[in-house]
C-alpha cells in the first residue's frame, strides 16, 4: 500500500461540553454511535483501521465491496461503522461482529450487515490533506466520495445552530450519541480533541451488586450497577468508572462491609464462571480485547448509587456512567427500569434527506 497518509492513523478527537457552541461558522454533525474507521484504499488493497490500532478489516468483509464502489482509488477516509436497523442503530449487534472465528464472522455479515458513514478526508491521491482546513477536507470529501452504494453514507453538515439542537433531540431515540461541532480552518490532528462533542446526560439511581478491581489491582476500577425489571429481576445495567486514584482506595474499605457472604443469595451468582455470553454479563470476556480481565466481586444488595448516564440501549447503559453520590436514604427494590427515560426511535432516513452539505468555504 503506498498513500501520502499510512497506517496507524490515531482518529482526531472530541472535547466534551456541555452546550452546543454557537461560534459564528462552527459546522454541526450527528454524533455516530458505531466503530470509529479510518479506511485506507490503494486501488484493490482496502484496510479498516481502529481508534486503537486493531484491525477491522477481518470482521467487515461485506464493506468491502461497497467501499471500492464509493471510494476514490487511493484515499484515506475518517468515518464510523455502523449497524443500521429499522429502529436505528444498534451498538450491540455491531459489537458482536468482532467475532474470532472466521465462518462466525462470515454469518454475522450476512445477517446484519454493516454501514460505514464518511466525515472527514485525509488523503487523496497524492495528497495529504490533513495540513488543509476542514471545510476544504469536507469540500473535496463531498464531491469525492459516490454515495450510491447503500451502505456508505456521507454525514449530513450544517452551519446552523437550531438544526444542530434538532438533531440532538430528536434523533437521540435512533441511537446517536448527540453532535459535534467543527470549526472550518481546522487541520487534521491525530490523537488530540480538537473538535467539540455535546452528547445526551441523564441519573439513575442503580443497585451496587459487585465491583471489578482497577488494573493495578490496589482499588475498585468499577461498581457493577442494577436495575429490577416489573417481574423483580435485577439486570446488569452497566458499571460506573474512571474514579481518582484515592477514590479507588477509599471504595475497597466502603465495600469491605457487603464482601461478607455475599454470593450465599446474590441475583447473579449463576454468572460466576458463564463465558458464553461474552460481553452480556459482568464476568463475560471483552469482545474488543479477549485479553481484559472483567471478573468482578460480588456484593451484597444493600448499596444504592445514584449514576450519570448518556443513554440506554437494549436495557443497558450505552457507555460506562460516573458516580454521583451514594444513596443511603433509598431501597435498592425501589431502583426498577421505570425511572429511566424512554425515547421514541427515529427514521434515520429522514436525517439524510434533510442536510447533505452546506457551502464549504
């Protein structure tokens, strides 16, 4: 493969705000809720490669095809793959693509098939391009790129703030994360947030059935959070993270209380030593990485944590939620699926039709 921009790309990334900025000429996207892409093509040699340097290309073979029709020969695009149902876009099937068997791999291609959505152009031809502004990258991306193939999307791009917020509503049941906004004279920055991203937020307050331990093994890396359904089972929601290395510390002595005992009765102990489910149940393996230990300790069900989250899909928090507060004024029986937001799915085909472009200066 010989292109101006090679392998490993480390994507550009986003900082998290609060409120959609309003910078006069900011450009506004749908934020996507798949696997960050970047695509190398070099005439027949076609490569997905991921946020973190793993290789895609072994569990997308049915983009391969699309790809070549829509791609220019040589050129490295920026994108997100993504799973597209009737009722949007749906993270679970796409995460149990990544798949280490190749007939399984071969399978879930046919069945649920993949879409990959272009955003941004790094290479073309001969050109490097990621020194180029971005509304010049997204200029020769739109008129690049064929949008015929009916898996390979060009993002829709607005200048306008109102269409941004619309977006963040009322698409938010079809599974998008919220919207990011880009200034135009930005270049390509691999590995730094040099754009904005605003994304959906919401609490929950979720039982604290069990903990992992951090990494270093000196702390709790994560609580494993709980929610009762109408026929009083307690489901695995999510986990709640990213604690400061003195939280760690102190979390281990506030649990200490709740180790005791505490799988003679606990909802899930069936799941101590389950495997076939990998990713579904707290002691699975990581689909993204077999080698990430996720075995978990289990607690008694006592502790009631209330927990930031950004949305819930299939009964699950999409991303890991943060810790608020402990709730010691609640029953863990009151914390049921009924406190959480529903939000009616979104024709996704309506996003598209609406804004393809703008002008791009």
């Amino acid at each position: 493969m010989e292109l101006p921009v090679l392998p490993p790309v480390r994507p550009m990334l986003a900082a998290l705000v609060r409120e959609l900025p309003e910078t006069p000429g900011l450009y506004y996207e749908p934020k996507w809720d798949g696997f960050r892409c970047v695509v190398f093509r070099d005439g027949d040699e076609l490569e997905l490669g991921s946020r973190n340097d793993r290789p895609l290309t072994r569990y997308f073979p049915d983009l391969r095809e699309p790809l070549a029709e829509a791609l220019p020969a040589r050129c490295v695009v920026d994108g997100e793959i993504v799973v597209v149902t009737g009722e949007g876009l749906d993270f679970d099937t796409l995460q149990n693509r990544l798949h280490p068997a190749a007939s399984r791999v071969r399978k879930l291609a046919a069945e649920t098939p993949a879409s990959f959505v272009a955003f941004d152009l790094l290479a073309l031809d001969d050109r490097d391009l990621t020194a180029e502004p971005f509304a010049r990258r997204r200029r020769l991306l739109e008129q690049a790129l064929n949008t015929t193939p009916t898996r390979v999307h060009l993002t829709p791009l607005t200048d306008d703030p109102d269409t941004a917020r619309d977006w963040f509503t009322r698409f938010e049941g079809a599974g998008f994360d919220g919207v990011m906004a880009k200034a135009p004279d930005t270049p390509y920055q691999q590995d730094r947030r040099a754009m904005w991203k605003v994304k959906h937020e919401r609490t929950a307050d979720c039982v604290v059935a069990g903990f992992r331990w951090h990494k270093d093994g000196r702390g709790v890396g994560s609580l494993l959070l709980g929610l009762y359904d109408e026929a009083g089972t307690l489901h695995h929601v999510g986990v709640a993270s990213s604690f400061a290395a003195r939280r760690r510390a102190e979390l281990v002595d506030e649990l200490a209380p709740l180790r005791e005992g505490a799988f003679d009765e606990h909802p899930w102990r069936d799941w101590a030593s389950a495997d076939e489910q990998a990713g579904r149940m707290p002691g699975g393996l990581s689909r993204w990485n077999a080698g990430k230990d996720l075995s978990w300790e289990p607690l008694r069900i006592a502790r009631v944590a209330e927990v930031r989250y950004e949305h819930v899909q299939a009964g699950r928090f999409r991303h890991g939620g943060r810790l608020v507060r402990f709730r010691p004024d609640r029953d863990p029986a009151s914390c049921t699926y009924a406190q959480l937001d529903e939000v009616a799915p979104a024709e996704l085909t309506t996003l598209f039709d609406e804004v393809r472009g703008v002008e791009t200066r």
